[in-house]
C-alpha cells in the first residue's frame, strides 16, 4: 500500500535537534534514535536506537526519562551492558511494530568514527515505510545498496558528511524523501538543513525542532 511520506513524516516523525528523532507507528507504539536531548515532557518509548557513544547521540540521562521498563535499547556491540542490547552490521531484530537493520557507520580517513568500531546507522522499517539514519558517518559504498523511502543524513561537516558529500550519499541512496540532520548543536550550524535543500535537487524536508 502506497504511503503519503509527507503526511507520514508530518503525523509520525519528530527531530529534537542534532541527530535525536522519535518515531510513532500507527499503533502509537514509539522508538527513538540518539535521543540527546528532548524537549518537554517526553514520550515514554519502546525502543531506543544508539548510533554510537559520542556524548551528542548517547546520553544516559534523556534515556532514562524515556524509558519504561520493558523498553528496548538497542546500541552498538562495544557499549553493550546488562542494560543495553549490542548489536553489529547486518543484523537485524524485531521490536513491536519496528523492523530494524543495523547498518555501517564510519568516516573513510578513519577518524573520529573509524570502521574497526563496529558504530552504526539504523533502517528502521514501520507502516511500509523504510527510514535510514546514517548515524555520523562520511558517504560510503554501502549507502548505494540500501533501499529506502526517507534518508537522515548529516550535513554538518568535519565528523559527518558535508552538505557536498550528503548530495552524492542522497543521489546514490534514491531516496524519496531527505531529512537533513547532525545540525544545530552550534549556532553557526543552523542554517545547514535549508543549505542542503537549496543544493539536492530532490524532495527535502528541513524538519522544525520539536
């Protein structure tokens, strides 16, 4: 069944600045990915998706505000604890309405997110919809093997793809739809999202801050 991705994105998704989104499926069943910081009084979740443990993705703190007790936190095999599930590339689990893959993240000249630390980006599949967060990660091959509807890419630069790089990752990926993210943290950042709209020549959406 087709989906309107703008009603989708419109009803279902949040952003809470940087790379911190929360999603909601039709069965109002909720999963957050690199909940740093969030606004308001949150939303208690059923899952949380942990890219890596840079202290703008990872914050114990936010996860514990949201987290109930049979909720799910999902991070990388190296932060793995009585508390939280690890997980590699390529694997794959089931957490209510939510399909999720994990799938490669890193920078190409090694640092600061190098390959060999097994850190993530997250496809994450509810209501027909395919939704890839690539986490803090340069463009890289795997990105022109993924099949997905909306892509949350990074645009800020240095640490993550810049607005040049996130253009060639959002043409290699096909994606209907481009959220830019990994922006706003510093002032000087704010203005990235609509940089990146005005350069891609395909459907962005600058998402407002929740």
């Amino acid at each position: 069944m087709a989906v309107d991705l703008d009603t989708f994105i419109d009803k279902q998704i949040r952003w809470f600045g940087q790379s911190a989104f929360r999603i909601t499926s039709s069965l109002s069943e909720t999963l957050y990915i690199d909940p740093y910081k969030i606004s308001g009084d949150p939303v208690p979740t059923d899952c949380v998706l942990i890219t890596h443990p840079h202290h703008d993705h990872y914050n114990p703190k936010v996860i514990s505000r949201i987290r109930k007790s049979d909720t799910a936190v999902i991070v990388p095999q190296s932060m793995r604890s009585k508390s939280m599930q690890g997980i590699r590339p390529g694997e794959r689990i089931k957490i209510k309405s939510f399909a999720i893959e994990a799938v490669p993240a890193y920078n190409c000249r090694k640092f600061p997110h190098a390959p060999k630390n097994g850190w993530l980006g997250y496809i994450v599949e509810v209501d027909n919809v395919r939704i890839y967060h690539a986490g803090d990660s340069d463009f890289i091959p795997p990105m022109s093997t993924f099949e997905v509807d909306i892509a949350m890419l990074p645009v800020v630069g240095f640490a993550t793809m810049n607005i040049d790089s996130a253009v060639k990752a959002a043409h290699a990926l096909k994606a209907k739809v481009v959220i830019p993210m990994h922006y706003s943290l510093m002032p000087w950042t704010n203005k990235h999202g609509q940089k990146f709209a005005r350069i891609f020549d395909g459907t962005t959406i600058v998402m407002n801050r929740f």
